[in-house]
C-alpha cells in the first residue's frame, strides 16, 4: 500500500509541476508580488484553471498584467489591466492594503492601480471563475475583475446598463479598439463603432437586441447575463429572458466558455474542451452576431469595419478579413484591418500631358463596392461608358457599374466590402507602369 501512495504521487507531480502546486492555493497575502518577466510562477485559482499574472507579447521585453487560462498551451486572455497597455520587463505588480493591487514600472512610476478602497485589503483571490478578487478585513469584496471587464465575458459574469466590453485593437495589440458592446439605459444591447479620436459617443450601431420597451420600462432588458451552465441572456426588468445561445449549450464541466468582442467587432461566443487527453485545440464557436459583420456596418463618418480604401470579405468560418485591393498596399504592415494607401493617387495636374489611355489602367472585380463614397452618378451609362468617365476624371479613383448606372467615387473609398448580391463590376484606376 505504502508503494502504491509513493507511485500516486510521483503520477501527479509528473502531471502537475511543483512550482505550479505551489501557487495553488485559496489566498494572495499582502505583500505578495508579481514581476514582468519569464520566471514569475502567476497566482493560480485553486482549481488550476485561471492564472493572473504577466504574459510576454510580441518580444521579450514588454509584458501585459491579466487574467487568462492557465491549462491552455495557447494563451488565451480573458483580462487585463492597465488599459491593455504593455509594460517593460522587471514592472511589478504588488498587493497593498489600502490601494489594493499597485502595478509600478522598474524606476518605481505608479502605472495603474484597482484604486482606494473604503476598508483596507486584507488578501486577494483568483477565483475558479476568472474572478480575480480583493477581499477586505469584513469578508466583503472590495473590487472585482468581473465588474470592470475588458473584451470577454466569463460564466457568472453580468454587464450591467452603462457597462460595456471593447474589443482590442488587434489580435497582439490590447488597448481599446473600435467595436463596444454594452447595455443602453433604454434597455437595448447593442453594438458600436466608436471613433478612437472622439471616444464621445457611439458611431454606427450594427447590432441591436430590441429589448427595449419605451410604454413599459417592465419590459426593458437591463442586464446581459452569462450563467453558470454557459447560456448568454438578456434579463428583462420582469424577470423575462432572451436568451441567445443556440439550444444544447455544451457542458461547462466539460468545456471552458468565453464571449469575447473580438478585436474586429464579431461577439462570438467560444468554447474548448478542458481535456487534456486530447491534444491540442482550438476554440470553437457556437454563436456569433452579427452574421456578416461586412454587410452590417455603415459609416456615414468612418472607415468601416476596415480601414479606408481596404475591403471586408467573410471567410469559411464567417469571420471577416480584409485585404488591399490590386494597386493598394497597407499602410501599417503589421494591421491588416487597417487603412489601404494607393500606391499612385490621381492627379489632375496631369490633364494635357497626354492620352489617359496612356497612363491609367483599370483593374476589374466583381462584387465589391465601397457605398457612401460616391460623387457622381451616371445614367444612364454603359460599362464603357462608365469606364471612360473614369479614366477621363481626375478625382475618381474607383467607378462601380449596376443595371446601367455608374457611380464615380473618390479617394479615400470607405466601407469596403464584398457583397454577392449586388451583381456590381468595380474599376479600380491604377497607374500604368513605365517601360
């Protein structure tokens, strides 16, 4: 029997490194300390499941202070402080009791704190949940991480009216992006474009609940639920529900779940089996809205789902992505959601200077349109009629032709995207290349 303990327990420590036992436990003291760097062991809740601490991003020197899943070989971050802004290695975060959790640069700058509390801290806790916890003198909960959310949304977390989770701005990148999701006062959940330079107010709604009763506030929704069996709904002020995920909610016990507002735009609801049995995984999807996010979004003022000039298709897995027409590079190589410059921009210095057939050419697509963007509208018009005007136009960049009418538009283009139903041929001018 006693070889039998000896061989249980060298099995589980084979399973369950010793640094990573050592961490588990049911509270953080005072004092304790992370720093950014490789070697600190994060807090881990008691089940093993959450981890807060650092993570490395992109290089080796800056580190985002988070929540995210401690058994998943790709990380996958559920929360972070500091506004999702990277800090360089060797900034420590620090449990105080009347400031709560301090993080400080290496020269000691204060960088972001959970902010002074009513009652000193008497310890923190990582819960099973991905809650992460300050707990006062009294046993009361002083802050929470589920009450101040970044993107995602964990079972037994609640938005509340006024709350709301904002998407990143790309997958590496953590501070705020241009998509918002949160519960309006009237009731409705909805989802926004904010413009980054303003961040006043929303811009285009794209996504709208309609739980919004203006007869009967009874009706109105007023939080946005995730429950612990992993079903999302809205609950209404009479206690009523509209419940948004699919029927057969797969078991929480089984798999983890998270809704993220994913860097461009999509609220998707994930989940991955907690197994390790089965090797590597990835998240899985099992609702999402809007169902073609490049259709959904309209800027009267913006760019889009994607940045200007560029273009918004649906993948495989409708998910958008967006790609530079033919004759556009990005601007910033690193965000392909981002602006389009043209590689040449139409130039009306040029006219006299010799034939147009001569410097432009066009290249032609179909099914893609950039609404909103127009000047002039031809009708009606001939495809190379439409074509002509353009090449003959100095400020067209971009002329689309449908059912005898040419619309000319001028640079930036916004809104791209790719639209089947349309049955449009879009000619993109393009500079000819010199021989």
């Amino acid at each position: 029997m006693a070889y039998s303990n000896i061989y249980s327990m060298l099995f589980f420590l084979l399973i369950f490194p010793l640094h990573t036992l050592a961490q588990i436990k049911d509270t953080i003291p005072l004092g304790s300390t992370l720093t950014a760097n490789e070697e600190t062991t994060p807090w881990l809740s008691q089940s093993g499941d959450f981890a807060f601490g650092f993570k490395q991003i992109q290089d080796q020197n800056h580190f985002l202070l988070c929540v995210y899943y401690a058994k998943i070989k790709d990380t996958t971050i559920v929360w972070y402080a500091n506004g999702g802004n990277l800090v360089p290695r060797g900034s420590i975060a620090e449990l105080n009791p009347q400031s709560g959790l301090i993080l400080r640069d290496p020269r000691g700058k204060m960088l972001w704190s959970t902010g002074r509390v009513v009652t000193n801290v008497a310890y923190a806790v990582m819960n099973n949940t991905g809650n992460f916890v300050l707990v006062g003198n009294d046993s009361s909960i002083l802050w929470e991480s589920f009450k101040y959310p970044t993107d995602t949304l964990l079972p037994t977390q609640i938005l509340e009216i006024d709350n709301k989770l904002n998407s990143r701005k790309s997958e590496s990148l953590f501070f705020p992006g241009k998509f918002v999701l949160r519960i309006m006062s009237n009731g409705n959940l909805v989802l926004n474009t904010q413009s980054k330079q303003t961040n006043f107010e929303p811009d285009s709604e794209y996504y709208n609940s309609h739980t919004s009763d203006p007869g009967n506030e009874a009706n109105s929704g007023y939080r946005l639920i995730f429950d612990e069996l992993g079903t999302v709904y809205i609950l209404k002020r009479n206690n009523q529900r509209l419940v948004l995920t699919p029927p057969n909610v797969p078991s929480t016990s089984d798999n983890y779940h998270r809704l993220s507002l994913d860097f461009d735009g999509v609220l998707t609801h994930y989940y991955h089996r907690k197994s390790i049995s089965t090797g590597k995984q990835n998240w899985t999807i099992l609702w999402s809205v809007p169902d073609n996010i490049c259709l959904a979004i309209l800027e009267e003022t913006g760019s889009g789902v994607c940045g200007y000039n560029n273009v918004c298709h649906l993948s495989e897995n409708q998910m958008p992505y967006c790609e530079c027409p033919k004759g556009y590079s990005l601007i910033d190589p690193n965000d392909k959601y981002g602006s389009c410059k043209p590689r040449f921009v139409p130039n009306c210095d040029e006219i006299g200077q010799g034939n147009p057939e001569d410097l432009y050419d066009f290249d032609v697509v179909t099914d893609v349109d950039w609404p909103l963007s127009d000047f002039e509208r031809i009708y009606p018009s001939t495809e190379e009629e439409c074509r002509k005007s353009c090449l003959e136009d100095c400020f067209c960049g971009v002329a689309i032709y449908r059912s005898n009418s040419c619309w000319k538009k001028k640079l930036p283009l916004s809104n791209g995207r790719v639209d089947t139903t349309l049955n449009v041929k879009a000619f993109l001018k393009i500079r000819k290349v010199s021989t």
